[in-house]
C-alpha cells in the first residue's frame, strides 16, 4: 500500500533502527506533503467512506485512524495500532473475520484498510459549528499607482472572469472594500441597481457602515456585483490620492467577515504609510550582502503577525497579491499569507500587456480551485520517532495542530522526522496525516494519508531509498528557516553540509556489524557491503543531489551578492517554502532547451506510453507535449547563433543570441532581427509558423502542473549583449562560478568538495572587479561556433528533458586554490520548531 508520491513524498524508504546510525547515515528524515494534490489523469479519485453505524474507527489512547496497516487480533476482535500499540476493541458492527493471513476478509471492500488515502465523511461531533458557505472578500487598492499602473483594471476583470466558477455556488458569498487614504466599504444588496459606496475617512474611529450589506449570497446579488466589477476601473481613473492605509482597510474588511471567515484577497501597489500597520521604508543598499541583511529579512513589525493570528482563528486566509515598483516591504506583508495558510505573489513593475495574463490566470485559479475552509491537520508518526519541525503556511496551535483557514489543491507543507527514542522496537514506522476540513458543498470531511516504512539496521538501504529530489526540498525549506532566523551565510553553510556529509556517507558503506560486543562479518548481499571497505561509487539515487543543492545556493533565496533586492528574496522564500517537491526541484535547477536546434517531434503530443517514473522529464503536462533535450546550466552551451528557452516553474526566458537565424526570428518574433528593437515591446508569437506553435506548445506545457486551471506564462526576451536583463539571465546558470562568498563552486568544483566530505573549500574567488556570474556582459565562450560540451561537465545530457548528470571527472584532484571559508565547520544552531506565538485558542475537536 503506497501514497501516491504527488500527495506524499519521504526523503527515504527506510528508517534506521537506531539513532545513531540515522546521524551516521546523514540522510535527513521527513517528508513534503500536498494533501490536497489533483489527480493524474489516469488516476482514480480519493475514496470516500460513509462511516457506518461504528462511526469512524480509531485508536482510544493515540486518536490514530484505522488504517491499512493495524495488525488484527483474536480473529478480528482487537487490533492494534500502529501508533502507539495500543490495543482497541473492534466494535460489533465494525467486526469481520480474518482470513489465512490475517487481514481481514473484506479488506478489498472497505478502501480504509486497503488503501494509502481515504476521505472519511465526519459526523457532527467534528463540527464546533456548522459548515459556513465559502466567502469571498476583495480587498482592493485603488491609490494613483494602482490606478495608472494597468493593476486595478487587471484585478476587476480576474474577479469577474472567475465569478461563474467560484465554489459553492448557490451559497457563495462575496464583498468588496476599497482604499487609498480612506476606505470605502460597498453595499451591494440585492434589488439594487448599482452599489452604494460608503466612505470612511477618519482611520483612528473606524466604523462599518450597514454591516449586513457588505457581504452578500453572489447567487442573489449577481447583477450588482457585475455592474461594481464593470465600472470600478473607471470609478478611480480621476484618483489623485497616493496614500494607502491598508491596516484599516484589514481591520474593516475582519469586522465584516469574522463570523463566517473564508478567503481574503489583499492588492496592494505602495508602501502602507497611514493608520495601523504603517509601515517606514527600511531598504538600506550597504546592508546588502552584509550580515546585517538579515533585518531586511525579518518584519520590521509585529503588527502583520499580530494581526494575521486574528485572522486564523477567525478562519480567514488571506491571498496576498503586490506590484510594487519600489520598495514596499514584503517581509512585513507576508506574515499576514504566512500565518493565515494563503499564498503571496509579486508582480514588479506591473505592466498590463506583459504581466496581466498571467497575474490574471494566477488570481483565477485562487479563486476557483478545490479549496478546503476551516481545516486544521495533525501528522503523527510510530512511538520511538517523532515530528519536530514544521514548514510551510499555517499557525501552530498548541504543539502539533497546523490551523489552516484555507486549504487548497496547491498547498504544500513540509516536516522533520526524527528519532525520539535511541533503538526503535518495530519493524515498520508509520506517519498518518489527518486534514479535517469542509468542503466548498458544505460537508465536513477528514483527509487521511498513511504512510508505512519499513525499519532497517543497514546503513545502505537507508541510503539506497534516498530520494534526492525530496531531500532537495525538505533541506530548502529547512534553509528559509534557517536563514530568516540565523543568517544566510547559516543557510548557505548548512545546506553544503548536508549534502556533502550525505554524499560522503553514500560513498563510505555500511559500518561493521557487531554481535554481542564482537564484529560480525557483512551481511551477505548487502546492498552497503564492499569487499576491503573500499569507498563506492556514488549511488544512482544521490547522483544528481549535488546539482539540486548548488541550484540553490546560487537561488536567489539564498545567493549572496549585493544584487538581490531584499523584497524579491523573501519572495522566493515564501515560494520555496510553499512548493511542492516538482516544483521545488525546477525551482532551483531550471530546464533550458535549445530552440534552434529541436527535432522535428518537440512540441507535440508524445506518442510513447507514460514511464513507471514519478517524473517523466521527456514529456510536460496533461497532454504530454514532448520537450527537446534539456542542456547544462551553463554559459558554455549558448552561442550567438542560437535561441535559448529557460523555464524555472516561476519565470521563463528566452535568450536570442545576435547572430540567430532571421527566418527563425521571423517565426518567433515577426522581424528578422531584434538589434535596435524596444524590448519592452517585443512579444513571442504563438502561431503563425510551426516553430512558433510548437514553441509555444511547449512554454505552455511547463505551466500546466495538471491542476484544471492552467497558467499563463510570461516569456521575457533576453537579447545577447543587454546587460541588464542578461544578468538577471544568468543568474540562473547554475553549474558556472558566481563572485558571491560560497558561491563560486562550479558543478565541477562542488562535487568534488562533496566528494571530499566537505573537507575541501572552494575553488579561488575570482580576480576583483570581475562581474557576478559574468554578468552585464555577453556569454565569453564558443560565442560563434556550434554549441560544444562543457568544460569538465561529463558531455550532453544524460536525461532526455532532465537535469544532466554529475560531471565524469569523479575522482580528479581537487581544484586549485586555498579555501575561501570554513565548509566543515561547526552546525549552525538549528531550526526551532515553528510557532507563531499566542495562546492556543479553544479549537475544533481533538483530529
């Protein structure tokens, strides 16, 4: 019995015996879990269980949920859990015997105990109200900014594209507040022709006008919330106002959605400078790459978090969407996303032609998406393990409880799993994950996801089930935390740690065995064992988690420099925080494809059967349009005669050398050359021409992450030779050196260091005054000739549309160079477990 891996992903199939030879295996326990992830296309929808008269079975002393793997006692009469061993009574109606194996003989007629996940219909007693319809608020800026940037009327028509779709329909409610340097609050009841428009001015005696009026049933109020939609454009196009109070503008749109919660959508364009929540403009360019930037990574208030616990015991969750075209503080806003369980986006320097589709199709599928409301979720695991840090969006009520006022088919969270006990007693550890929610319909229901693992005493299985990509993930979440807490350089360091103790641990094998006190000749067949304890090649599973980590060491999460503007690092922190393990892995090793150079098949539907894989890198989306190969992230592999497409999940590029094909460009760009032209106005066209189709195919596939509303892609052209997006470009050319401290490892370098157990540093820091990554200039190799392989990287790709391989030159000297920081150094302290301060407020029924 398996979670389908797009639900839940364990960093390793194994769990080690004993705590100490978890610390000597070096791999880092836990998992990624997407409760909530749509299905695959030819996947079966989650079950779903009517609890009979027994109601829903589980553990009296733990509260575990029956599930497929109790062990069943006294021919079905007592079974036990596989928690905390507790041993329960069966319950008459819930009885069955047992067959010769000892599973109970319906078990393939009850999908809890055959099954990974199962969705339990939940009776009253998990209600401590009833289900409240879904509701959704719009809290609008409506400033100069918002106004003449092309935002306001991007957010009006999102709205009302998505209104035929919202769940719960007939039930959904909705409003809408406005503001600048008041707030308007809009009575939009039913009967009336147009909206009426309540303005409140004074922010220190804020009051709410007509308080029944302000959130109405979209079903009955349908054609006054159009006719809202439809003018409110137009309704600011005189504003003159640049001021925005948008924590009294919060604090009015509580008061009037506090009984029910649901989401909250927030639009901002400036800096808050009037009433609660003002904020001061913090951004100081020497701090930059100092580490003292990590204050322009924190809050710079409490008002945000403070203001955000509110919110979520109110059950409401707020989507958080800013187009600032300075600074405005994101590191403050994003504790209201942060701990109300929502999403933050930012869009800079909004402009409607080019960032409108997509803004708009991002908002679209906020608002339609299978969403949970009220939802809280435990993870427990077996006695003798135990979850100690959390990551992801949501507040933590009392030790273990993740308050989700929202939860969605995007919604992502990560945990650590360690040993809380030196020798485990079983042979299998399992981790239950319960969501108790309700449903867009009203109903309430409880997700349940059970995972087993089996328990090994051998160093190597633990090491042979590792799941890089997974590993990736959980070290990249539990670096965000790190990093906001501690430093970057924290981050940075722990990060090279991990991956070059695991890397070294791979190589070394299983430790001897010893048998009462006395060493014990190797197990045979064990997967660890090697003849003379010769060190191993690195194992298959581990190849490429040096690459994935280098990625992000040179994210802009996590790269050093003075180049990265503090509100889009902690963007990508928020992102990196919330991604799943696909995501994730794209995130921060991007696929980059020659466009020149794709065959004849690239772009159109795979005609192959779908592999046995999780990841079938060769083929994007549903419809499983085929990729061209993927090249190496690095510098070597552009020429001037070529067109490059590079695709991270969030952004895509492409790079269009000067000497490329004009009937090529012609097909991409209707022009055969884009030297002279305004870059702001070029736009890759989707048709017209089969390359351009096929292209265009293919930018779209890498959206489509199989969720039924697709996303909109924004392509920025990067011409060869203009510095200032070329930089930006390059920046995701992660197997080259970069001029930042700990990060001047080229792939060559990095594996060798990882190789090396951490034991040698980096390679010489580059000649000064020698730009970042090459930046601000043209690529310096084969810039005129074909494409040939990378220096030192192994050749073309190993994996059709995958990451390439780890360079060939395994085992070579280490490079040249003293080491430029202390790698092997002691840990930085680590993560606590993530709690968002407050007491725990009288909570739903024990989950």
């Amino acid at each position: 019995v398996q979670v389908p891996s797009r639900i839940l992903r364990m960093t390793s199939t194994h769990v080690p015996a004993t705590a100490s030879m978890g610390l000597g295996a070096k791999v880092p326990l836990g998992a990624v879990i997407r409760p909530l992830a749509p299905c695959g296309p030819d996947e079966d929808d989650v079950p779903v269980v009517q609890p009979g008269q027994a109601g829903i079975v589980r553990c009296k002393r733990c509260r575990t949920y029956i599930n497929a793997f109790v062990n069943w006692l006294e021919n079905g009469r007592r079974w036990r859990c596989n928690i905390c061993t507790q041993i329960n009574d069966t319950s008459a109606p819930y009885f069955c015997h047992l067959d010769a194996d000892g599973n109970r003989r319906d078990r393939d007629h009850r999908p809890e105990l055959s099954e990974g996940v199962v969705e339990f219909v939940a009776p009253s007693e998990y209600m401590v109200r009833p289900p409240q319809p879904p509701s959704y608020f719009f809290v609008i800026d409506v400033s100069a900014g918002a106004v003449q940037s092309g935002v306001l009327a991007s957010v009006a028509s999102a709205i009302r594209n998505s209104l035929d779709d919202l769940p719960g329909s007939p039930r959904t409610q909705v409003g809408f507040l406005t503001y600048d340097d008041g707030v308007h609050y809009y009575s939009m009841k039913s009967g009336l022709k147009a909206p009426q428009m309540l303005v409140v001015a004074d922010l220190i005696e804020l009051f709410v006008p007509a308080p029944d009026d302000l959130l109405v049933n979209l079903q009955d109020s349908r054609e006054v919330v159009d006719v809202f939609l439809e003018n409110l454009p137009t309704m600011f196009a005189g504003n003159r106002s640049v001021g925005s109070c948008l924590g009294s503008a919060l604090k009015a749109a509580f008061t009037v959605t506090k009984h029910i919660g649901g989401k909250m959508c927030v639009f901002q364009s400036t800096l808050p400078t009037l009433g609660d929540g003002a904020l001061v403009p913090r951004e100081n360019p020497s701090l930059m790459g100092t580490p003292d930037e990590i204050k322009l990574l924190r809050p710079g208030t409490n008002w945000y978090k403070e203001t955000a616990v509110e919110f979520s015991r109110a059950q409401i969750s707020v989507d958080m969407f800013l187009f600032p075209r300075s600074y405005i503080d994101v590191a403050s806003l994003g504790e209201l996303p942060k701990v109300t369980a929502g999403t933050l986006r930012t869009y800079p320097g909004f402009h409607p032609g080019t960032d409108g589709p997509r803004f708009e199709s991002e908002l679209e599928r906020a608002l339609v998406q299978y969403t949970a409301f009220e939802a809280v979720m435990r993870i427990r695991c077996t006695k003798g393990m135990r979850i100690t840090n959390f990551y992801g969006n949501f507040f933590v009520r009392g030790n273990d409880l993740l308050a989700l006022p929202n939860c969605n088919a995007d919604s992502s969270f990560g945990f650590d799993l360690v040993h809380d006990e030196q020798n485990l007693t079983g042979q299998v550890v399992t981790v239950q994950a319960a969501l108790l929610y309700t449903s867009s319909e009203g109903e309430r229901r409880i997700r349940v996801i059970t995972q087993a693992l089996p328990v090994t005493s051998l160093a190597s299985e633990v090491i042979g089930g590792a799941d890089a990509d997974a590993i990736a993930a959980l070290l990249a979440k539990g670096a965000v935390d790190v990093g906001t807490k501690t430093s970057l350089d924290n981050a940075r360091n722990k990060l090279q740690r991990s991956c070059a103790e695991l890397i070294r641990a791979s190589k070394e094998g299983d430790k001897p065995r010893t048998v009462s006190g006395y060493a014990a000749p190797p197990m045979q067949g064990a997967p660890g064992s090697s003849p003379g304890g010769e060190e191993r090649p690195v194992p298959e599973n581990l190849r490429l988690l040096p690459l994935y980590t280098l990625g992000l060491l040179k994210n802009v999460a996590f790269r050093g420099g003075t180049d990265v503007h503090p509100d889009e690092r902690v963007h990508a922190m928020h992102r990196l925080t919330g991604m799943d393990v696909s995501a994730s892995k794209h995130f921060v090793y991007p696929r980059m494809f020659a466009v020149h150079d794709m065959p004849p098949s690239a772009g159109l539907p795979s005609s192959g059967a779908p592999s046995d894989g999780d990841d079938d890198e060769g083929v994007a989306g549903p419809d499983r349009i085929e990729l061209p190969g993927a090249v190496s992230l690095t510098v070597d592999r552009l020429t001037s005669g070529g067109v490059f497409l590079l695709d991270n999940g969030l952004d895509t590029f492409l790079w269009v050398g000067r000497s490329s094909d004009p009937s090529l460009l012609t097909s991409l760009f209707g022009m055969s050359s884009l030297e002279g032209a305004d870059m702001g106005q070029i736009r890759l066209l989707t048709g017209g021409s089969d390359v351009a189709s096929r292209l265009n195919s293919i930018v779209s596939a890498l959206r489509d992450d199989g969720c039924p509303e697709r996303l909109v892609p924004r392509v920025v052209v990067v011409r060869e030779g203009d510095a200032g997006l070329e930089s930006r470009f390059f920046w995701h050319l992660v197997e080259d050196p970069a001029s930042f401290h700990g990060g001047t490892f080229s792939y060559a370098d990095f594996v060798q260091f990882c190789e090396s157990g951490g034991a040698q540093g980096p390679p010489g820091a580059p000649p000064p005054g020698h730009p970042g990554q090459q930046m601000g200039g043209p690529p310096q190799h084969n810039m005129g000739g074909p494409p040939g392989p990378p220096q030192n990287m192994g050749g073309p790709p190993q994996h059709m549309g995958g990451p390439p391989g780890p360079p060939q030159q395994m085992g070579g000297p280490p490079p040249p160079g003293p080491p430029q920081h202390n790698m092997g150094g002691p840990p930085p302290p680590g993560p606590p477990q993530q709690m968002m301060g407050g007491p725990p407020p009288p909570g739903p029924p024990q989950q």
